[in-house]
C-alpha cells in the first residue's frame, strides 16, 4: 500500500472510523470493543472492512492509513477557520 493506494475517509463508515481511531491509539481488539459497547467479533468485521477499502494488509498499515486522514483532516479544519476569519473579516470591514 502507497499513500496513492489510500482511499477517502469518505468511504469509511462513522463506525469504522471510530474503530480504526481506537486502533490508532494503540487499543486492542478487545479495548475497542468494549469503549464502543461491541462483540470483539464486531470489531474486528470493522477492521477486516476498513482493510478491503483501504487495502491495507496489516495493522501497521492501518495506522498509517489512520495517520493520514487524521492529518488530512486536521489541515482542512485549519483552513477552514482560516477562511472563515477571513470572510468575516471582510464582511465587519
């Protein structure tokens, strides 16, 4: 898996992302299960569906993918309320 092989977060489902953010946080199969009020089984059907999207083979691979769109994510929120400023700047001037 390259970071062109990474998929949109978009195509991961709000559970699936919560699972793969337990996971990022180095929690275990059980852990997650428990914080999200799941079966073990449940979680890792998350996983094993997060890795067919993402293409990724492992859980070091996982975590990169987790990485990746956290900091994607975190930029866009930056710029965002960068350009917010900026537009209401413009509009009290």
């Amino acid at each position: 898996m390259t970071n062109s092989d990474l998929m949109s977060p978009a195509t991961l489902s709000l559970r699936e992302r919560e699972v793969l953010t337990h996971l990022a946080t180095g929690q275990t199969h059980a852990a997650i299960a428990r914080c999200m009020r799941l079966s073990p089984h449940t979680v890792d059907t998350y996983l094993r569906r997060i890795r067919a999207k993402t293409g990724a083979t492992n859980r070091v691979q996982l975590l990169l993918y987790a990485l990746s769109i956290s900091s994607a994510q975190t930029v866009g929120t930056a710029e965002d309320r960068r350009a917010t400023r900026q537009v209401s700047g413009a509009v009290t001037r």
